[in-house]
C-alpha cells in the first residue's frame, strides 16, 4: 500500500515538472521572439516596404517575414504552403475577390472598419490603398470640349476610332474595369462596348499601364486609359527622364464625372485561411490603416490613402483631387463579375 502510495506521488510529481518544463519552453518561445510574428506573402515589391514593417516590429514587437513575388506564383506558394501565410498583400480588389477561397474572415475589428468604407473591403480582404484607372489625352490633338461628359461608356463612340490605346484583356486592372461597367450597365451592352472599344484602337494592345501613357506622349493615339499612379511615378523621375518628358505630354481626365463617378480600385490585404497567426495579422492590417503607416504608403507609391485625413504625394495632389469617385459600386464586385468581363472583352477580339 505504501509502495503504491509512493509510485502515485511520484508520478503526479513527474506530470507537474512536465507540465511547468511545459510552460517554461512556451514563455522562452515568446520571449525569443519565434511565435511572436507574423508571416506576409506580398505582391508589393517596394524596397520602402521594409521600413514599413520595421516600425510595426519597434511598436509591437510582432516580427514581420516577408515572402515577395508576382501575384500568380505567391497564391501557388500559399496554397501549396497551407498554414504558413497569414497576409496575402496584392493589387486589386479582382484579384483578392477571385482567391477568395483561400481566405478566412476576421478583418472586421471596429479599427479596419472605421478606417475603410464598406464598399472597398469585405471580412476577407481590405482595401490599404486606393488608385483610380482613369483616361490620359494628348492636349494638342483632344480638345476640352471632344472630353466633356467623357465617361468609360463613350470610349466605344466611333468617334475615337483609331485614337484609343489600352492593355490586353488578360490584365487584371482591365478585367475589374470591364466587371464595374458590366454590374452597372449589363452584360449584353458591356459586349457590344467592348467591341467597340477594339474598333477604337489604336494598335493591338500591348505593354503595361505605362506603355499606353508613352503611345499617346509619343503621338501613336489621342487617348489611354491607365491607373493614376503611374503618371506621377512617370513624372517623378523614377522611371528615367525620357518617360518624365513623356508623362509632361499628357494630361489626365477623370471620366464619368456626371454619373456615378470615377472607376476606383484598391491594393489590399486579405486574411489567408488557416493562418497561424491571425490575431499579428489583423494588428498589421490595423497598423497599415494608421495615419504614419498610409503617409508612408502614399508618398511611395503614388496612391490615394485609404483613410481620411492622408494626403496623396504632391504629384498626385496635381492630378486633382476634387473629381467625383465611384463609391456606388463595390469593389467586392469586380470578382464576382471578372469571368464575365474577360469572356465579354475575348469575344469582342479584344487581345
Ligand atoms: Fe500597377
């Protein structure tokens, strides 16, 4: 009996060492810093980024790694990795909506949803900033009056006909584009727009945002349609001085003024599903929606700050910010209606 005794003191004094030698090993983790972090998948390949994450860490402590590369392979790598992702940061609410799958809900602390409106976020994926894809014309050959009342619609008027340049269907930016006019306007009109559009250009689309500016600097078309970075990233001297030169050539025109406004996207940061470190996540989303963290953001990339109270780079602040964005149409919407865009702009031989 006393034998017994003794082997059940013993055991219950082995399971209480185990259990504090237990506890010590998940404090020293934490303290470390190993669990303490949290791991980003980003399609942003800003060296200013860095930085970025570097104050989040020197606030919170929380560690930020960071897997940068092209949209397509990092949601391969976060698919094929389940359980290591808990950001995926990428450009356009299209592509978050389209991996949608893939993410979990939870960016819905009341911080995010009094930083972003409703219509540029879901609880999957938030909008960090915002960029409008607007129209670019050449002065000297578009007038103020050919311009007015100008809206994506009238892009397919005969009367552009061989003026217009614009990228390939395959690109996101035009595919979230084509999905707003289809939500607004119907697919059976989109279609035949969308064929109007290619009788309207230019050359057959090729190049990126950029490429379009330069055709319309460069005199091979009277008007592009590109994001609103890009011109004050042009203009900035980052791309060189030829395309600075370029980009003093034309001028921008923020279309659908009369209506429901300016087509508006945003680069975001979606939730991944099964994310080990959920609760890291939603602090650096909260932080990337803080006033030091959008000025950071917006003086480097040329977009518009998701939050009031930011402003834009001064390059940007040129453009003018007094136009009218579409804020009736929700971002959420570009996913829904991307295959939909795509199928209509292929039909239409829109390379
Ligand atoms: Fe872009």
């Amino acid at each position: 009996m006393e034998k017994t005794m003794n082997k059940l003191i013993k055991t219950i004094g082995l399971a209480i060492v185990g259990l504090f030698s237990t506890i010590l090993v998940a404090n020293s983790v934490l303290a470390d810093g190993h669990s303490n972090e949290v791991n980003i998948f980003s399609a942003r390949h800003y060296d200013s980024d860095v930085q970025l994450y570097e104050k989040f860490t020197a606030k919170t402590g929380i560690k930020v790694n960071v897997v940068s590369g092209k949209s397509g392979a990092l949601e391969k790598r976060i698919i094929a990795e389940a359980g290591t992702a808990d950001l995926y940061i990428t450009a356009d609410a299209g592509r978050l909506g389209a991996f949608e799958a893939n993410l979990q809900g939870g960016l819905t602390s009341p911080n995010i949803k009094s930083a972003v409106p409703s219509n540029f976020r879901t609880s999957k994926w938030v909008g960090i900033a915002k960029r409008a894809r607007i129209v670019y014309f050449a002065p000297e050959r578009v007038s103020g009056a050919e311009l007015a009342g100008l809206t994506y619609e009238s892009l397919a008027d005969p009367k552009w006909k061989g003026r217009l340049v614009i990228r390939a269907s395959n690109n996101i930016y035009n595919q979230s584009l084509v999905a707003s006019l289809i939500k607004n306007n119907g697919k059976g009109k989109v279609a035949d727009w969308s064929k109007g559009m290619v009788n309207n250009m230019a050359r057959a689309p090729k190049g990126n945002d950029r490429a379009q500016i330069l055709a319309v600097a460069a005199g091979e078309a009277d008007i592009a349609v590109a994001n609103t970075y890009y011109l004050a990233l042009m203009l900035s001297g980052k791309k060189g001085a030829e395309q600075q030169a370029a980009a003093k050539k034309v001028k921008p025109f923020f279309p659908n003024q009369d209506g429901r406004g300016t087509h508006m996207n945003i680069s975001g940061a979606g939730l991944v599903k099964g994310a080990p470190n959920k609760a890291n996540a939603i602090k650096l989303v909260e932080f990337l929606l803080s006033e030091e963290a959008q000025n950071h953001i917006v003086n480097n990339t040329f977009e518009y700050p998701m939050i009031a109270g930011v402003s834009p780079h001064p390059l940007v602040v040129n453009m003018g910010l007094d136009f009218k964005q579409d804020l009736k149409t929700k971002v959420v919407n570009y996913g829904k209606r991307q295959a939909d865009a795509l199928e209509v702009m292929t039909a239409a031989g829109w390379k």
